[in-house]
C-alpha cells in the first residue's frame, strides 16, 4: 500500500512537471520516461529478491538500514560514519545490536558503502521501506535522463524519437540503472555532471555558480562511488569543451589545428600516465562488480544472476603498450557483446538484443549516406566528441575488466546511451546538413 501510495505521489508531480512544457511536442516522453524508470526500477528489485535472494542491491540497501537507524539513534556517530572511512574499528565503536550491523562485505569496500550512505540520506525522507526506496531511485533516474535528453536536444543532432530512445528508453540502461545499485549512482551522477557542465558552457543556467557546486558534488560523488568513472568523464568533457576554444580560431585553421594537437596531447599523455600507474592493479583487482556479486554466493561462477559465459582477451602484458594493444578488441567487445547466441538467460538475451540493433545501426552508420560528412560533423560538435570518446573509454575499462557478460552487461550501460546517440546521427539527414552548413559558414 505504502509503494501504491508513492507511485501516486510520483505521477502527480510528474504530471505537475509535465504540464510546464505545454504543447511541446517533446512533451509526450516525459511520463512515458517516468513510467519507465519506474517499471524497470521495480522490475530490478523484484527478480533480485524473489529470484536471486538479495545480493547486492538489497546488502546497499540493509547498510542504508543500519545507518537510518544509527542516525535516530546517536546523530553525532551517523555524520561522524558519514564522513568517515569505513574502518572495522568504527563498525563495532558506533553500531550495536539495536542500530544493527551493515553487511561486513559493503562495509569493507569504501565505494560500496559510499553507496549506503548516499540511500541512507534517501531513508531519512521516505522511510526504509525497501520498495519506496526503489521507487524513488527510478524516479531520480527519470529525472537526471531528462536533463540529458533535453541537452541532447538542444544540439539538434539527431530526432526527438531517436534522443529520446537513446537517453530515456534502453531496456538494459532502464534495468540496470533505474534501481538500488551502484549502477544506479554512477549513472545519475554522470548526467548531471553533463547537465551542468554543458549548461555552464552554454550559458542555460540560471545560476553557474551553484552549478558549478554541485559538477564538484555530482564529481565527487563519482570520484568516492567508482573512482575510475570520474576519468572516464573528466577526459572527453575537457576534450569536448576545447572543441568550442578551437571554434574561437576559426579564422585561423593552423591556430585551430595546433590548439587541438595540443590538447589532443595532454589527454593521451594523462591515460598514458594512469595507465602505467594504476593499469596493472585495475586489471589485476578482481572487477567491483564481481566483488559485489561473489559475496553473496561461494563464487560467482555459480550465481545465477551472472550466468557462467565467460570471455577472455587473452592479455598477458599489462604495461601501457600492452593494454592499448588489447583497446581494440576490449572496446568491440563492450560495443558487440554479448551477441544473442552467447545468451544463458533472459537478461543476456535482451542484452544480446540490443546488440543486434547496435550492430544493424553501425552498418547503416558506416554504409549508408556520407560518412565523411557525419564523420566532420562528431568532431565539430562537443556533445558528439563528449559522446563518442565517453563510449571509448568506458568501453575500454568495461571489456578489458568485466571477464563475464553477466558483469559486462552491467558494467557497459552507461555508454549505450552515448553510443546510440551518435550513431544515430545519420537519421537526421537535414539537421546535419544545417550543421555543417553553419560550420562552412563561419570557416569562410
């Protein structure tokens, strides 16, 4: 009763929110995103308790619990745990039998348990209620999905129909990354680090400073939830904003070309640099996810949620040149796989789905229509560079770590929105044509 009475909250004030765009013809995807994050939401808590008995979305969960309860209970331990390390000395200084105890595993892993600090702030406004909190993790999902969705659109680089399926609509995003996960975390995070960032730039703001506050919230947040992801951002916006700087030089195309090789530069030589630093132990370290989900079984080999379909790139250097030999192979598998005849389950089959559209849209993406043109239109435009490098990147990490599609598919969910984004700018022939019809205006 309690999930039937939030679910009437959300559609009220979604509908509230909705009647703000009037007649706009956008306007008929908000709801529908709504009702879809919050169908996936439930959807993802539902198998994960009935089906696979818990695992980690419901660990976050009862570590938000405990916390919820240590904050009723001594307010002064809940900050103090809140801004603090998660160490075995504080487990058993500040948490007793009445607050109880997190799960050690959540507690042990700083990111995880950043995860149950994050929903136990959620807990304090609606309660502990299991249900609840997936609903209202759905809903701020719809709602980061929409800043994006609205950004995208500004750009006019491909339709209303298409933005909205790749920002709003994907059905492995929506069920990965509408629930209590940290999946979840990363991704929200990721869109509003975009929304604010790309408003800044813009100017569409109403107040950068308090936008550029909370890109350093929203950055931290991903920094202290999965530190690598904070790079995997960081890069591409840097690389998609100097895109704007360079236009600046349009007078001058070797002021322009110079500006970007220098650029271009100082980005390749930071992943060079983070991977001979940190490669070795980010390839070496078994994946978070795999860590999530083995805790709960004997070994994740045997969890049924993964499916036991490994893959392996057969990668025996981890030096900097031996990882970026591997890139190609690492980035196509994220991209490509699995494919529908790697499938073990349900899930990897709507995986495996979406797999074979994506691979039908690079076809017509590479085949059909100019590809120089909608190739000099990516780089001309920072949302396409943002977009196209992001998926790169994380395309890289994601197939160069995961080791099981179960854990890839998961991983790899963030970048299908980007991807599909700039693959579909060959579905909107007359809003390229006007772009670089602009750009050849202001290079004469």
């Amino acid at each position: 009763m309690l999930g039937l009475l939030v679910i009437l909250i959300i559609i009220i004030i979604g509908n509230s929110k909705r009647s703000k765009l009037g007649d706009a013809p956008h306007a008929i995807y908000y709801m529908r995103n709504i009702y879809f994050k919050l169908l996936f939401a439930s959807v993802f808590g539902a198998i994960y308790i009935y089906y696979y008995g818990g695992a980690d979305t419901t660990a976050y969960w009862r570590g938000a619990e405990k916390l919820n309860n240590l904050l009723w209970q001594s307010p002064t331990d809940y900050f103090a745990e809140m801004i603090s390390e998660p160490i075995a000395e504080n487990i058993v200084l500040r948490f007793n039998s009445t607050t109880g105890y997190p799960p050690i595993w959540i507690y042990a892993d700083d990111g995880s348990f950043f995860v149950s600090k994050i929903l136990s702030v959620f807990m304090i406004f609606c309660g502990q209620s299991y249900l609840v909190l997936t609903l209202v993790m759905g809903y701020v999902t719809a709602i980061a999905s929409w800043k994006v969705f609205e950004l995208v659109r500004s750009y006019k680089i491909t339709t209303d129909w298409f933005a909205a399926l790749s920002i709003l609509f994907i059905p492995s995003v929506g069920f990965w990354c509408a629930g209590i996960s940290k999946d979840t975390i990363v991704l929200v995070s990721v869109f509003y680090l975009l929304h604010h960032l790309f408003g800044i730039a813009n100017k569409t703001v109403k107040s950068r400073g308090r936008s550029l506050l909370l890109v350093l919230l929203f950055g931290w947040i991903l920094y202290s939830t999965r530190s690598f992801m904070l790079f995997t951002v960081a890069a591409p916006i840097a690389l998609a904003l100097s895109t704007r700087l360079a236009k600046q030089y349009k007078e001058s195309a070797v002021l322009k070309n110079i500006l970007r090789f220098f650029i271009l530069f100082i980005g390749f030589g930071g992943f060079l640099i983070f991977l001979r630093y940190q490669g070795e132990v980010f390839a070496k370290t078994t994946n978070e996810y795999l860590t999530e989900a083995a805790i709960q079984q004997d070994d994740f080999a045997n969890n049924k949620s993964y499916g036991d379909k490994r893959y392996d790139l057969e990668i025996t250097d981890y030096s900097p040149f031996g990882m970026l030999k591997v890139a190609p192979r690492a980035i196509l598998t994220a991209f490509y796989r699995p494919g529908i005849w790697e499938a073990r389950s349900p899930l990897l089959l709507i995986s495996g789905l979406e797999t074979t559209l994506f691979i039908y849209l690079t076809l017509i993406f590479i085949f059909k229509g100019n590809l120089a043109r909608k190739i000099r239109v990516i780089r001309n435009n920072e949302l396409l560079i943002f977009s196209i490098l992001f998926a790169l990147i994380l395309g890289f990490f994601a197939g160069f770590t995961s080791g099981l599609f179960g854990v890839l598919v998961r991983f790899k969910a963030p970048l299908l929105p980007f991807l599909l984004i700039v693959l579909t700018t060959s579905s909107a022939k007359t809003k390229i044509e006007t772009e670089e019809k602009e750009l050849e205006t202001g290079n004469s």
